[in-house]
C-alpha cells in the first residue's frame, strides 16, 4: 500500500570493506617483497597473519557480529603498523652501514612508503565516526575526527546534489592518508580529533623519513 503526502529518505546501502581489505592484503604483500633483513620473521609471516585475521573479520560480518568485526581489524591493522614500524627502524639501522645495495634500499623506501599510506588510511577508515559499522547505523556522517567538504555543505545544495546521505568511503581516507604523507598537511580536510592529529604527526614523520632516506640514497648513487 502506498502512502501519499509523506516522503522517506531511503537508507544507503552499507559501505563496501572491501577497499581497506585489499589495502591490508597489498600492505602484506609490499612486506613479502622486501628483504629478509628488512623484515621481522620470514616476509611471508606478515602475509599469512593479515589473511588469517582477514578472514576472521569476514567471518564475523557474515554473522552479523560488528564487535568481532572491528576486533579483527584491530588487530590485524595493529599488526601491519608494528611490521611496517620495525621494517623502517632496520632500514634506518642498516642504512649507515652500507650492507644492502642501493638499488635494493631505494625499493625497500619505496614500499614501506606505500605501505605507510595504506597503513593510516585503514586507521583513519578505522576510527573515524566510531567507524564503518557505526557510520551505516547512522546513515549519514555529521560528526567525526575529520571535516569533510561534504559535512559542511548546505541542506538544501545536499539535496540538490543528492549527497544527503553521504558518508566517507575508504577512497576519501586513502586521498586524506595520501595528501598527508606528501604535502605533510590535510589539505581540504580539517583535523578536528587530537587523536586524529597525533596519528597525522605519526605518519608524517614516517613519511618524512622515509622521503629523507630516499633522497640521502639518491645524492650518493648521482
């Protein structure tokens, strides 16, 4: 039976995890790749850890257990930042004492620093709002670490726009995550969270770092 006279905003569908699933996955994958030396454990340890946990948090969803669900990524996004951590402490260690090729470094830079981005994107994705189960309860993201343009627009141009429902998928994080470790800055997002912006100085510095021994590395093979 239809009702006339009385409109509903439809719900929106729940958001896709699958993003921040193959960000961890290609996390794993980066630390496969690199050297031994580099690496706490054997580099497939890292890998078979993230698919383990991986595959506990599908689990959980299926069954409908968000508690379960974010304990999982916890953990498993715990687990990707301390490798990616200690694989940067080796690399600074190791670094002075010229072991490693420098073609051999330059990659290994190059993989954690991809790595760092997708690391604080799954955490941004993570935590922000309660997180993305929390967010599909609500329906629509008003309140969070970060403000996006979208949070601030006028509810009348969000309807005309359609983006009355919106709430920040994984892309907008990793665009967050990525601005962050090249500008060192949120660009158009304001940090509104201390805990936000604790995590931002983190990854900043790693990101800092990382750029610092690709350039020291790069002086020296020109």
């Amino acid at each position: 039976m239809t009702i006339t006279g009385t409109s509903q905003r439809p719900l929106p569908d729940p958001e896709p995890h699958w993003p921040a699933l193959a960000a961890a996955l290609a996390v794993g994958g980066l630390n496969y790749v690199l050297p031994e030396a580099l690496t706490v454990g054997p580099g497939w340890l890292l890998l078979c850890l993230v698919g383990l946990l991986m595959s506990a948090g599908i689990a959980a969803r299926r069954a409908r257990s968000a508690r379960w669900n974010d304990r999982f990524a916890y953990a498993n996004l715990a687990v990707i930042t301390l490798a990616e951590i200690s694989s940067l402490a080796l690399l600074i260690i190791r670094l002075p004492q010229h072991r490693d090729p420098p073609v051999e470094l330059l990659k290994a830079a190059s993989a954690l620093w991809v790595s760092n981005v997708l690391v604080f994107a799954s955490w941004y994705w993570r935590l922000d709002g309660g997180g993305p189960n929390e967010r599909d309860k609500r329906g629509v993201h008003t309140d969070g670490a970060f403000l996006f343009p979208q949070m601030s627009m006028d509810p009348s141009l969000k309807h005309q726009t359609g983006e009355e429902c919106w709430s920040p998928g994984f892309i907008d994080y990793l665009f967050l995550a990525f601005n962050t470790s090249t500008a060192f800055s949120p660009t158009d997002v304001p940090v509104l969270s201390r805990w936000a912006k604790a995590m931002m100085i983190v990854q900043s510095l790693i990101s800092l770092a990382t750029v610092a021994l690709l350039a020291a590395r790069a002086v020296n093979i020109l």
